[in-house]
C-alpha cells in the first residue's frame, strides 16, 4: 500500500513523540541519516539541539549522490554544531560542506579527501581542531594554500605537516599511516625549511586547482611551530 505524503508525515511525528531530542548524534547507516532528516524537517526542535554530530557509515557508487543531498540537508538542519565527525568507507571526495554554513562547529573529524573540505575549513573562523586522513590523490596538501592559522590543534598524515604546520598551532598528532593507527606525538617540532611562497604557488596551483590570488591563501606556507606544548590523547 503507498502511503501519502500527509500519512507519512504523520509516521514521522508519531516517532518523534517517542524520541527525545538529543544534542548527541551517531548516524551509522544511510537510512538513519534520511530518518533523522525527515524529522528534524518536519520538527526543526530536533535538528536545532544537536551539537554533536558523527555520521559514520559505508556508501556505495550507487548510494553516493542521494547521500550528498542528503548529508547536505541534514546539516543545514542542525547548525548549532560543534562537534562534526564524518567518516565514509570509502573515502568520499563529496562537495556537501561547501554549502554549508555551521558558525559554532569546533571540531572536525573526517577522512574525506584534503580538496574537498579547503573551503569549509578556511570559511568557518570557529573551527581550532582539525583531525583528518589522507589527502587523497593529491600530490602535494591542497590544504598548504590557505591561512589556518585559526586552527590550533591537528591530527594529520605526516606528509603533510609541512603544508598544514603554522606558527599558531598548539598540539600536533601526526599520523605514519594513511589509516591513523599509528600516530606519532613530539614535545618539540624542529624547524620545517620552505621555499619561498610565491614559487610554491605558482608550481603548485594547478595540482589544487585553485589560483594564486585565491584570498583565503594563506600568508606564510609551512611555517615553523617552535617549542609546541603537544599531549597524546
């Protein structure tokens, strides 16, 4: 039997008299995500409470735009975040958090290409922990061509350190492996020599496929992170 759009509204909100909205979420499965979104539409209370959010999950080929659009919904529905933890198997190059504007979110945790997440990082001021995998297929960390200087605390691959390292940043995890099982912490990271940054610009540009003049460019390029106060979790 198919149901309405009315009867199916009102399955939503019988299940939402049962649910008590929570300001911690895990979301393991693509049906959860659609279940949750349907009711945080429907009864925005929902969607508002949430600062905590991890959404970790396997995504086929077929399954991967709806999961774009989906995943985009459910966090324009929830943007009092703070804690934002994205996990896809496989790995996910997705363009969701471009669009999306979450203006307390604190903390991101995610494994999803380094291209794909340079505009969200460098577009919210609010962010000061970032803990990320693999750059993907880059070559060289697209993330070394924008100013994080707002972000203070990183876990990444070790390969990108030089990109990523600034003279603001307080604690430092760097990863030896692509998966993060084997993380390495130093009380004292030496000086990373650089080249200078109007010639790593140039050279580079075309790998990132961005330009030069792209304002949200950082002002130094792997900069020097002396006598760092760094904690293993």
């Amino acid at each position: 039997m198919v149901s309405t759009r009315s009867q199916h509204n009102k399955v939503v909100q019988a299940k939402a008299v049962m649910t008590r909205p929570q300001d911690t979420l895990f979301i393991s499965n693509l049906q959860d995500l659609i279940a949750f979104v349907e009711m945080a539409d429907l009864m925005p209370e929902y969607g508002v409470v949430v600062t905590h959010l991890r959404i970790t999950m396997s995504v086929s080929a077929l399954e991967r735009d709806f999961f774009q659009k989906i995943l985009a919904a459910c966090l324009t529905l929830t943007p009092s975040l703070n804690v934002l933890a994205l996990v896809t198997t496989p790995s996910l190059s997705i363009e969701s958090l471009d669009n999306v504007a979450l203006p307390s979110v604190e903390v991101l945790k995610t494994n999803i290409p380094h291209r794909a997440i340079c505009y969200f990082v460098t577009t919210h001021p609010s962010l000061h922990t970032l803990d990320i995998s693999s750059c993907g297929r880059a070559l060289k960390c697209p993330l070394g061509y924008y100013n994080l200087d707002h972000v203070t605390d990183i876990r990444a691959p070790i390969k990108c350190t030089r990109a990523i390292v600034h003279g603001c940043a307080s604690r430092l995890r760097l990863d030896s492996d692509c998966d993060g099982s084997n993380i390495t912490v130093s009380n004292v990271i030496p000086q990373i020599a650089v080249p200078p940054l109007q010639s790593r610009l140039s050279r580079d540009a075309d790998e990132c496929g961005e330009s030069p003049s792209d304002p949200r460019r950082r002002g130094t390029l792997g900069a020097v992170l002396p006598n760092s106060q760094l904690a293993r979790q």
